[in-house]
C-alpha cells in the first residue's frame, strides 16, 4: 500500500460470523479506501472476514467485468441480505453518491443524509454493524461543488439513481462536471479505523418493521462512523496494524 501509505487500524474489531461493515464513501468515481480495506481484511484476517461490496447500478454496468471478480455485487437488500444471511460479511456505503460526491470543504464529515437501508437490513438479519472510517481518501481529488441541484434538475435521481452531479478538479483532465469520471488519485495518505460492532437489541422483520426503532440504530451507526472519522483526523487513531505492530496515523 505504498502510494497511499495506508494504514489500516482495529482490525481485531472484526466478529467472527455474518456482519455488516458500513463506512464514510470517499472519492468520487475513486474509491481507493475500499480496495485497500478489502486487501488488509484479506491479509490480516483471510477471505472469511472480507466483504462482498454493495455497488452502485452505473459502476456494475460500466466497470461489472472488473468489479464482480474483486467482490463487487449489486447494491439491493435481497443480495445483501441473502450473503449476510449465509454467514457472510458485506461491506455497504450509506451515503451513496451524497457521500462520494460531498464538497472538499465537508471532508471530516459524514453524509448519510438520514437513510436507514443499512440499519434496516442489519436489524432484519440479526447481524452486527461495523462501523469503518476512512481519513484521507477525500482528497484523492477535489470536489469543488456537489451539484445536488444540478442533479435534481436533470432528474439524475430517477434515470441514474445519483444525487450528485460534482463539479471536480482530478488529474489528469483538470475540471470537470460529470458523475462518474475516472481520474489519477493524488498520492494522500489515506488512514482507516475498524470501531468495535454495534449490536442492536432486537431484530427480525418484527423490528425491522419498526421505523423509529431502525432510524435510532441508523443514527448509532452514523455517530460511530462520525466518531471513527474525528478520531482519525485528530491523530488519535491507534491499534494493532496488518504487520502486528503498533501504528499510529492521521488523516485528513
């Protein structure tokens, strides 16, 4: 992981069994942070404990060939539901496009604009929640503007599922204003955490049924992730890294 000198950090967080990894979406188009989890979860803990990644329709279209070798299935509850269901881990981005596609200035923050999907499908399946932060990887290129009303005025919701039409400065084609552009990352440091699981009282369709009991654990996980996040741009990050060595990073 050199070009990123990523760490990875609480690993030893991981449950055995079925759980459900949800993270801060970072990057755009890019999405560095997810393969270099993905790689540290591999190395440190074996292919039991990596996740299958839930996918955006537009990168299973454009990128399905790559992407579905490396773990990358659709994002729809049935599918994550049957892998967690089956003793698998999975690994979802709440914040979607609103996330990937949040202003530069917003990058210490956490966009999941209120949605409970996540939290739904946890509750449902019984399976804990952890929560994963990624410091960093926001600045693999800048978003200089989200464009959620650009997206709304073209019905961007509706015919592509995005909300974010970012206007972004990225290597090597300077400014551009499209959804979804691959690009050159900068070279950042990018520093991941692995909090401890969330696990919520009651589950099954019963609770899951519940609105305001998933819109409370929704809101558990956005504040661990929250929490994750200033942990690491404050430099407080500190654990047991892939090497077995204490490391210490920051982000930003």
């Amino acid at each position: 992981m050199p070009y990123h000198r990523a760490e990875v950090h609480g690993l030893e967080n991981i449950p055995p069994g079925a759980a459900l990894y949800v993270g801060n979406h970072n990057g755009g188009f890019y999405t560095g942070d997810t393969y270099l989890f993905g790689a540290a979860v591999y190395e440190e803990r074996g292919l039991v404990d990596t996740p299958w990644v839930m996918t955006h329709d537009l990168g299973v279209a454009l990128l399905g060939r790559w992407l579905r070798p490396l773990g990358a299935v659709p994002a729809d509850p049935r599918t994550a539901a049957a892998l967690l269901n089956g003793g698998d881990k999975v690994l979802t981005y709440p914040g979607g496009d609103c996330d990937g596609a949040r202003s530069w200035r917003d990058r210490r923050r956490v966009v999941f604009e209120g949605r409970t999907g996540h939290a739904r499908l946890a509750v449902a399946c019984g399976a804990p929640v952890v929560p994963v932060a990624a410091a960093g990887a926001h600045n693999t290129a800048i978003v200089l503007y989200d464009g959620a009303a650009v997206a709304r005025r073209l019905r961007a919701p509706r015919w592509l599922r995005l909300h974010r039409w970012p206007l972004l400065l990225s290597l090597p084609w300077g400014l551009t204003f499209l959804p979804a552009v691959p690009y050159l990352p900068l070279p950042v440091r990018i520093t991941i955490a692995v909090g401890p699981p969330l696990r919520f009282d009651r589950s099954g369709p019963e609770a899951a049924a519940d609105d305001a009991y998933v819109r409370a654990c929704a809101a558990e996980v956005a504040t661990a992730v929250q929490t994750l996040l200033d942990d690491l741009t404050r430099g407080r990050a500190s654990s047991t890294g892939s090497s077995g060595r204490a490391r210490r990073g920051r982000g930003d």
